[in-house]
C-alpha cells in the first residue's frame, strides 16, 4: 500500500493528549491517577452556560448556523475588542482550530514562525502543518528575551507567536516588551498572533496586557481566545478568532472546508458565558493564586520562577534527575510510583521541567503535589547510595 502523506508523518501527536490516553488506561485497570498534567480545571462550567445550551438543544437549535457562528455571539465578543464589529470575529471549535485556521491562512510553504520557548505544544506542530517552519526563540527566565527575537528575525519570517499568560510556564509579559514586540513586527512586515486563552488568570496585583492594546500592530494581528479555560467549558470545544476583516473572511473561508459552523446549542452556552461580568471570576482567581501559592510552598525545594498567570508551575528539576535521565522518565516515574501525573517539559520545549497544573480541588491537588515531592526525595537517596 501507498504510504500516508509527508505532511501527517512530519507531526507528532500531542503529548499532552497521549497523556491523557495513560491516565485514562491506568484508571481502567482501577488505580487512583491524581492528574496535575492535563491543562483543564476541574470545577463545573457555571450554571447559567449549562442551562442556555441545555435550553437551546431542548428548542430545537440543533441544524446547520453560520459557518462564522451566531451574530449575536460574534457580537458579545467583538465587545471586548475596541472598534471591531461581529465582521472581526470568527468563532471557532476551541482557540486550538483559530490558530491552526490563523497559520494556514497567513504563512506559504517555507515562511518562518517565531516562537518563544518553552511553548505550548501544538505551536510547533500547527506550524508544519501550514507548511512552514517553527524557529524556537529561549526565553530568559522565562520572560521574552526582545533581542534573542529580534535577531531571529530574517527575510523568511513571517509572523510572531506570543501567548501570555503562557503555557507552560505561567509568565505574563509586561506591556513594555509586548510594545517593542509590536514595533518589531511593524519594522518588518509580520502578522502577530495573540493567543490569549489564559487572559483572566493574572496574579499578585498584575494587570494583563494584550497586544491588541496597541491599534497600530491590529491590521496584522490575529488574537485567539478560548472559552475553555476561563469558562471551564473544556469539553464544549469553543473559541474565536479577532482579527482585521480581511483575515477573518479567509479563515471563514477556510472553516467552511473544514468544519463548518461550530455546534450550534454550544454557542449559546457561550452566549451566555461571555454575558457573565467579569468580577464574577475574581473569587476563582482569588482561589487560583492560593492555590498557586501552596503549590510553591509544597513544592519547597524545587527551582522554580514564581507564574503570575495561567494555572501552571513549571519547576526545573534538573538537579533530580539521574544521570542522562530526561524529564520525561521522571514524569514516568512519578506516574508510577506515586500514581500522579505530571506534564514532561519535553512536550513544551521545556527540558529538564515538569508542568504541573493547580486548577485542582485542593485535598487533591495537596495530596497529588506531596506524592510528587516524596518520588523526588526517594529518588535523591537512591542517588545517593
Ligand atoms: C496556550 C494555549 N493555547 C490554546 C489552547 C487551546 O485551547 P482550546 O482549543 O480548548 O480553546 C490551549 C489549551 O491547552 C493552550 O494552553
């Protein structure tokens, strides 16, 4: 038989994904996986966006929409985004298709992406995808390192990838860099992508900036934005895309190919969690950066940058590891000897870490991060002897 295409035997699966087919397979054979690897809090969507899409597949609203998503969806959401209307707005099945659409829309085989490292895990992939080329940039403590970037932009480049709060490190980038990054892509003819999923989830007094925050950058910017984690509306796959009219149209474009319209009853679902206010979200965060903080304290000993966003720490464990040993065997490890789950930095670009995610009950979440530090220490006195 003929083989599958060069394309698909470029791309790795998502790694992130494949963990949690283990996890899943580990629970079936009846043991107790405590999961701090998975990128998902695990509290309920809130009611209301349970009870409207509930409603809407109840009445009926379960046909064919409009490829873009419902007027009064792109509407609501165009609201967060001054002087965009319902034509800048593209909603799509999570933020993951509104980057992979952004891409294939924007790069030719060949175009060259920037993306700081570490970085979320499909970047790289989505990249390939639209047949261009992925060029990691390191931060430095996991902060944008300006002139690192600035120096790996040649010719070739054709767009900037920043997502802050970041996954996997939880950094948020000061509005300072963000400008210079703005200016940068002025300077020399890039398209930016915003990718904003984690937005609300800013700690310690800190304020989120945007890149959107800059109107001269927004005729080459596309921002992602996701339902997912600030509405904890995982499952429901649901996110947008703003972005400069043209942009837009070429992605629907795309999206009619694809996929089509996103469920239809999920939009209302949305509809009614974009028209939740969002003080609403303060005791969550509230609760989240505690969370973050126990985290630190537990984890005690382990290096790790303090995250001001996001839901994730990213220690370094290098000085745990055994020799020649990656991250990855670590995570391994700890899987299955302790019965936790943690995210290998591998999976990010992220050697020698581990991604562990707070957004957990707390009894859990202490349990699960005090299994992890005992693996470690036991693992330091086998070291040892
Ligand atoms: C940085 C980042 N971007 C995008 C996504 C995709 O989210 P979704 O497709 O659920 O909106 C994720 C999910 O983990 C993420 O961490």
């Amino acid at each position: 038989m003929k083989p599958l295409s060069e394309r698909i035997k470029r791309i790795s699966p998502s790694r992130t994904v494949q963990l949690t087919g283990v996890i899943e397979n580990l629970r079936r054979q009846g043991r107790h996986i405590i999961n701090l690897g998975i990128g998902e809090p695990d509290e309920s969507p809130p009611q209301a966006v349970v009870s409207r899409t509930v409603h809407a597949l109840k009445g009926g609203q379960t046909r064919y929409g409009p490829v873009s998503g419902a007027r009064a969806l792109r509407e609501a959401i165009a609201h967060k985004f001054n002087g965009y209307t319902a034509q800048n707005i593209l909603v799509t099945n999570g933020s993951k298709q509104a980057l992979y659409t952004a891409l294939q829309v924007v790069c030719n085989p060949g175009d060259q992406v920037i993306i700081p490292r570490p970085c979320w895990v499909s970047f790289c992939e989505q990249i390939k995808l639209a047949g261009a080329v992925p060029v990691l940039v390191d931060t430095k403590a996991h902060q944008l390192n300006f002139e690192a970037i600035e120096s790996a932009v040649n010719t070739r480049t054709k767009m900037i990838i920043i997502n802050s709060p970041n996954n996997p490190t939880g950094a948020v980038y000061p509005g300072d860099v963000l400008g210079k990054i703005a200016d940068l892509a002025i300077k020399n003819d890039l398209y930016l992508i915003s990718d904003e999923a984690y937005e609300a989830f800013v700690y310690d007094g800190w304020t989120y900036n945007s890149l959107f925050d800059f109107p001269h950058v927004r005729d080459r910017l596309v921002v992602a934005g996701s339902f997912s984690k600030i509405h904890r509306m995982t499952g429901f796959r649901i996110g947008y895309a703003a972005a400069p009219e043209e942009i837009i149209t070429a992605m629907a474009r795309l999206q009619s190919h694809l996929t089509g319209n996103v469920c239809t009853f999920v939009q209302q679902g949305a509809l009614a969690a974009a028209g939740i206010d969002p003080s609403e979200f303060d005791r969550w965060r509230n609760e989240l950066q505690k969370k973050r903080d126990m985290t630190l304290e537990i984890l005690g000993d382990l290096p790790c940058h303090i995250p001001r966003g996001a839901f994730y720490v990213f220690p370094d464990v290098t000085g745990f590891l055994k020799d020649g040993e990656s991250a990855e065997a670590l995570a391994t490890d700890i899987l299955q000897r302790a019965g936790v789950a943690v995210a290998p930095g591998e999976a990010f670009g992220g050697e020698g870490h581990i991604r562990i995610c707070y957004a957990l009950a707390e009894n859990e979440l202490v349990r699960g991060l005090e299994k992890v530090v005992h693996v470690i220490k036991q693992r330091t006195g086998e070291k040892a002897t």
